[in-house]
C-alpha cells in the first residue's frame, strides 16, 4: 500500500472519482475521437464474435465499453469508484459492472478475450505495474487475445498528487516511462502490435496507447 502523508494512495484516487466530476470535465460521451478509433477498429477486427471483454478501471463505461458492447461484445467492468459503476451500469445495460480494486479482485485465468485498461494504471502504485500485466496475461484466454492499454510517457515517479485534477479535485498518480512499459509488456509474454503517443488527450501528460497480443 502506497502511503502519502498517511494516506492511502488508492484511497484518494476512489475519493476523487467518486466526487463524480470526471466524465462530464473530459465531456465523455457516446463518441470515439479519431484517435481511440483507429485502435478500437483493429481491435473490433481482431476480436472473435460475442467476445468476454474485461476493463480494468471501466470509469462510467463510456465511450468505451459501449462502443464494445454495441458491436455485441460482453462486457465486464471494474472500478474503484462506486460512483462510476453505477453510472456505467446505466450506460452500458448489456454488461456486468463489479466496485473493486482491480489489483485485488480476482477472475478467473483464461476466461477473457481481451482485456482494455484506459488511463487507470497511472493510478495504481508503479512497484505493482508489473504484477497487473502478468495478472493480465494470466487473464486472457489464449495466445493471439489482446490487450488494449494506456500508460505514461514520461516517468512520473512513485507518486505525485494534484489539487486541481477536473478543476479542484486531489488526485495521485504513479508511473514509469515509455520505454518501460514496452520491456514490461514484452519480457511478460506480449508483442506490441501498435502504440503511438497522444498528445492531447486532455489531460495533462502525454499517453501512451498501446495494442499488444498474448503470444
Ligand atoms: C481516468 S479514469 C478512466 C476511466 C475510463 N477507463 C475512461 O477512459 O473513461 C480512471 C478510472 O480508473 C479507476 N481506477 C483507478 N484505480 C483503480 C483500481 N485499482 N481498481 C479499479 N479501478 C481503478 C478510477 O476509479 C477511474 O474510474
């Protein structure tokens, strides 16, 4: 467990979301932009039909795990903030939404085609980075399931705390560089199909996107 100043990192991140500003400050709606299309396209390709999705920090499931879901996908969501399940059980009626700490709650091993975990490992302790791959890995069904994920560019560090996170919401955040994420991705049993920057993706730092393969 992550401590800062006596408090438990996780703690803020679920606080914060649970504040519920999120979805409506980064204007989430129904709508892929052009960016997150161009990975949720070879994706959709790639994917076998009637697909077991899992999403690591669903958030209120939009836009992405409707996008899935309509392309009649089954979702299931986790998320730390109770706040966002409910939302995200509204917006997506066809998936199953469970409130947890994903670095905690286990599924079952080989049970998922694919698994998307969107802007929620910069809120997670980096020394556990590596251990949420292979829990992934460990995950997905069998060689050729994908995994859709986003992570830092720049190291952030082991921890660092905003104030002003969707204008005045205390935030925590923890991560490696690029580079790091690419070896950990690799030395733990995937191949990197794709992955580019985004820069401007309205949140501060650059992201890194990344599809990658079980192998
Ligand atoms: C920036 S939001 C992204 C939400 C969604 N993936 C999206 O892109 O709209 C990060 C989400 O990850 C969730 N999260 C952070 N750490 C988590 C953890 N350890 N377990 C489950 N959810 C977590 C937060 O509660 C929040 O809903």
């Amino acid at each position: 467990m992550t401590k800062i100043n006596g408090e438990d990192m996780k703690e803020i991140v679920r606080n914060g979301y649970n504040l519920g500003k999120y979805a409506k400050y980064f204007g989430r709606n129904d709508k892929l932009n052009n960016f997150e299309k161009k990975y949720f396209d070879i994706l959709v390709e790639k994917l076998p039909k009637n697909s077991n999705i899992l999403d690591l920090g669903c958030g209120t499931g939009l836009p992405y795990d409707l996008y899935l879901a309509d392309k009649g996908h089954k979702i299931t969501g986790i998320d730390l903030a109770e706040n966002h399940v409910l939302t995200a059980q509204k917006n997506v009626k066809t998936g199953t939404f469970i409130t947890g700490d994903y670095t905690k709650h286990k599924f079952d091993n080989g049970s998922f085609d694919a698994v998307v975990a969107l802007y929620s490992l910069f809120h997670i302790p980096r020394e556990e980075h590596q251990a949420v791959i292979a829990m992934i890995y460990d995950y997905l069904r069998a060689a050729d399931a994908l995994l859709l994920i986003t992570t830092g560019v720049e190291d952030t560090g082991e921890t660092e705390i905003d104030y002003d996170f969707c204008g005045n919401v205390k935030m925590a955040w923890s991560g490696y560089g690029a580079d790091k994420y690419i070896e950990l991705l690799e030395s733990n049993g995937f191949e990197i199909l794709k992955s580019d920057n985004e820069a401007d993706f309205g949140g501060g730092d650059e992201q890194l996107w990344i599809l990658a393969r079980k192998i």
